[in-house]
C-alpha cells in the first residue's frame, strides 16, 4: 500500500464526508493505493455514526473510536500502530489542511529519501494571540531541539516513512514536538515544505492558550528524557557533585579561616553567623540530594524492560 492517511478527530462530524471525498479524489487522480484511518477521539456530536456512514460508500475508509476523549497525542498513536501504508500522512480533520499537498509529501518522502516532511504554514488565517504565541514556541523548539530548518513543528499536515511511526511513541501532548522525538529515535533526515492553511469552514478550534504552557513542559520533558532517558545519573549527578563539592569547599575555607584566625590571635567571626556557612549547607545538602535522586533514576532505568532498547535500521 502507498498510502495511510491518519486523521484524528474530535467533534468534527460536518466536515468529515467533505474531506474523506476530498481525500479519494487525490488519491486516485494520482493512482494510489491507500487506506484513510480516522480516530475518533471521544466525540459526542455524532462524529463516529458519520465514520460508520461513510465507510458503507468507501471500503479503504477504517475507524477507531475512543471511549472517551484522550487527547490528539493518543489519537496519532494508535492510528499510527494501526498503518499499513509505505508513506504515513496526518493532517486535521477541520479542513484547514489541504489533501492537495499530499501527492508532494508522498514524493519527497519516498524520492528524496526523507524520514519526515513537516508542512509549514507560511500564510495563517489565525489571530494575532495565536500566531505571536505560535511563532515563539517555535523559535523556542529550534534553539532547544536543533532542528533549525523547521518553522512550525506543530502542523498538523506531515509525511512520514512508515519505519518512523512504528518506532516512535506520541503521548501526552507530544503530538506538537513529533519532529523532535523523530529526531531523538535516530531519524535525522527531516524536512519541510510550505503547504496551504484555510480558514476554518465549520465548528471552533479545539485548543486554547493553555496548549502554550503545557507545549513548553512538555518540551523540557522530551529534551531532558531523550537526552538523559538512559543515563540520568549524568545528569543529576554532574549538577549533584558540582554543587556538593562547592559547598564543601567553601565550608573547609571557612573553617580553615578560622583556625588561622585562633592560631593568630585575630579576630574572627563564629561560622554559624556568618550567611556564607548556610549557603555552604544549602549546596552539600542540594548536592546530595540531586546526586540520590540520579542514583535511585539510574536504578529504575536499569530495571525498565526498554532498558537496552535501540534503534536499527538495518542487518545483512
């Protein structure tokens, strides 16, 4: 197969027929073989009748329906768990995306030989409180992740190489930083390419300002655990025995000081009242500390079943 189309949704029920038609029509203009796999993720407005409705007229439609609303990061991961295709395409289920840019993607991942296409929606027709917050996170992303040549890792309009979906995993609200996990996993080839955004035709956006927050924690997560998710005593231990030795060292010159003070018969302060000394206690109680909680990290890893889990690309 070609093609898998994967489309999470959330109370998206009057776009669905239009966009699912819109999708077919490009794929056989161009002759594909495809599948389109639509996740329903706990919508109440009738969304999921309309995915059984639409599948009687189209057998390359599949759906998946949450109980419940877990999120777009849950969404694309088991859609992505549930893909057959050579090329795997996400875009959203509002019609903002275009499936006019797929047969693009589909020839830059499998001619140009890239792991991933990120769309990037140069020209926006959202407001100004979300594209000024958006263009921040992304320069954020860039410095922290270093992936320079992205400009909106966001899009929901991306083309992977089925090897990257099935050997990554979206959780929480990672769906924002898939580039960077990608990345993190061994798939460095990573491109971009400018696609359409159109106006929203139905419903209301699904987000608010609170995804700004959460993007930015979540950011710190998939940095710090793709970076020390395998050895976190580098990390808290390096921090831990810095600030240990610090306050150690300036506790013996304190102490040191004063002595020299007593065998000189100068005058000297007491090292209790002086607020250097509880700095000093500050840092080896900090250090100790940072340096347990990497030791007892380093245990649980040890412990994980993924603990010597890699990525191959290839055996002869």
């Amino acid at each position: 197969m070609d093609i898998s189309v994967v489309v999470p949704l959330f109370n998206e029920v009057e776009s669905l027929p239009e966009l699912t038609s819109w999708i077919s029509r490009v794929m056989l203009e161009n002759r594909f073989t495809y599948e389109i796999i639509l996740v329903d993720d706990g919508s109440h407005d009738g969304s999921w009748d309309m995915i059984l409705k639409l599948q009687q007229s189209n057998p390359f439609i599949r759906g998946i329906k949450f109980r419940r609303n877990y999120g777009k990061s849950a969404a694309l991961n088991v859609g992505f768990a549930a893909t057959k295709g050579r090329v795997v395409i996400t875009m959203d289920a509002d019609l903002q995306d275009s499936p006019d840019e797929i047969p693009q993607l589909y020839r830059r991942i499998t001619e140009d030989n890239y792991d991933l296409i990120s769309g990037w929606k140069a020209k926006r027709y959202d407001p100004i409180t979300k594209t000024i917050p958006t263009k921040l996170f992304n320069a954020a992303t860039r410095r922290m992740s270093g992936i320079k040549n992205l400009h909106d890792f966001n899009c929901g309009l991306k083309a992977y190489r089925s090897a990257v979906v099935k050997n990554i995993e979206v959780y929480g609200e990672m769906h924002r930083y898939i580039p960077v996990i990608a990345k993190w996993a061994g798939f460095t080839k990573i491109g971009e390419q400018i696609v359409e955004h159109r106006a929203r035709k139905y419903g209301k956006t699904k987000f608010g300002m609170s995804r700004f927050v959460n993007g930015f924690l979540d950011l710190l997560s998939i940095f710090f655990v793709g970076k020390f998710g395998k050895r976190p005593m580098h990390f808290f231990g390096s921090f831990g025995v810095l600030s240990f030795f610090t306050g150690l060292i300036i506790a013996i010159w304190m102490i040191c000081e004063k002595l020299y003070s007593i065998a000189h018969n100068q005058h000297y302060r007491d090292i209790t009242t002086q607020p250097l000394f509880y700095i000093a206690l500050v840092a080896i109680i900090v250090g100790s500390q940072m340096f347990l909680t990497g030791f007892v990290a380093e245990l649980v890893s040890r412990s994980s079943h993924d603990r010597n889990h890699y990525q191959v690309e290839e055996t002869i």
